[in-house]
C-alpha cells in the first residue's frame, strides 16, 4: 500500500508559490508542471511545464527522471481539484515504485502560516517535513548524504523532493498574478473574464 493519499498531499498557496518563483535562490531547485489538457489556453505560470493529463501514462517515468535533481515539485490544473492531486499522486505512487520513497515512519507533516486569505484571515499551507520530529529535511537529508556512498546520495535526494498541488489552481493563480509578466506568460485576460 502507499505511503500517499489525497489527505496527505501537500498545497501550496498561490502566494507562497510567487514568493518561490521571484526568488533567484530557490528557482532553479523548483519545477511547476502544469496537467491542464485543452484548458491550457488563456496564460500559464512562468517556467511550468505543460504536461497535459490526458498524457501522464507515458509521461509520469520521464518526469521522475527529469525533476529528480528537483528540491520542490509543484503540480496544478485550472482548479487544482481533481488533475492536479491526481497527477501529483501518480508522481508521488510511481516514484515510490521505484524506490525513491520515504520510509512511513519518516513522514511528519506540520503547518507553518501562508499569504493572506480573500476574507482577510490566514490560510495555512501545509509543508511536509521529512525526517526525525522536529529536524527539517533540508537538515536530515545534508546528514544523511554526508556519509552515503556516491550512488546512494542521488536516491537520498530524490526521496526529500516536496510535491505539493497549488491551491485554486490557474483559476486563482490568475485572479492575482494573471496581468504580472514576472510571474505569467502567454497571460489572455478575456478568457478568465467570467471565471
């Protein structure tokens, strides 16, 4: 059985994301892959990867091979409803197949403070941490590759990589971001008049 669930997926918040995206620390470690189908008209995140879900059969083992150097994986859909967690699961499913997985009693998720909510409130984006309660990844994975063998080291990273599905998906993402060419291309406002 695995270790990956719909309620265990991690999400992102739009704001979080454009914070990641305009820092030139964390952008090269960030991959974005975008599963809309015939909906990806109308604009996309800068730098995402079109990656139509009608697609990932055959796609899902090339992602794994192209995003393993990868520290943080992002997948959404216009709504980040059902493509998006469900592309998101296939990656996460299939990766562990292959055993890039975490052992389960590494996995603790926790909850750190995200961008500010429509109603003025805070909503909260959940952040997996994977490693000893209370140790970072980040910090375990540099403890771990510090004595590994050279062939074990790339294992042991792809197994920190974070996936996380961006919440309200290109719908919200554009409501904010959509007119900002730092942060969006191709961006047609007309489109997403009605949405």
């Amino acid at each position: 059985m695995s270790l990956y669930s719909l309620p265990t997926l991690g999400r992102i918040s739009r704001e979080k994301l454009s914070t990641l995206l305009l820092s030139p620390i964390s952008t090269p470690s960030l991959a974005i892959i975008d599963v809309r189908d015939g909906d990806h008209i109308g604009g996309h995140i800068a730098g995402s990867t079109h990656v139509p879900s009608s697609s990932l059969d055959y796609r899902i083992p090339e992602l794994i091979r192209k995003l393993a150097d990868k520290d943080i994986v992002v997948f959404h859909c216009a709504l980040s409803q059902q493509r998006g967690p469900s592309a998101a699961l296939r990656y996460l499913r299939e990766r562990e197949r292959h055993g890039n997985a975490v052992p389960k009693e590494a996995v603790n998720r926790q909850s750190v403070q995200g961008g500010q909510a429509d109603d003025g409130g805070v909503t909260r984006d959940v952040v997996e941490y994977v490693g000893i309660e209370g140790e970072p990844a980040k910090e375990r994975e540099a403890a771990v590759l510090k004595d590994a063998e050279p062939n074990v080291r790339r294992e042991q990273k792809n197994s920190g990589q974070e996936v996380y599905v961006l919440d309200g998906g290109f719908a919200k993402w554009q409501e904010l971001y959509g007119h900002d060419e730092r942060l969006t291309e191709a961006y047609a406002p007309d489109i997403w008049i009605d949405s």
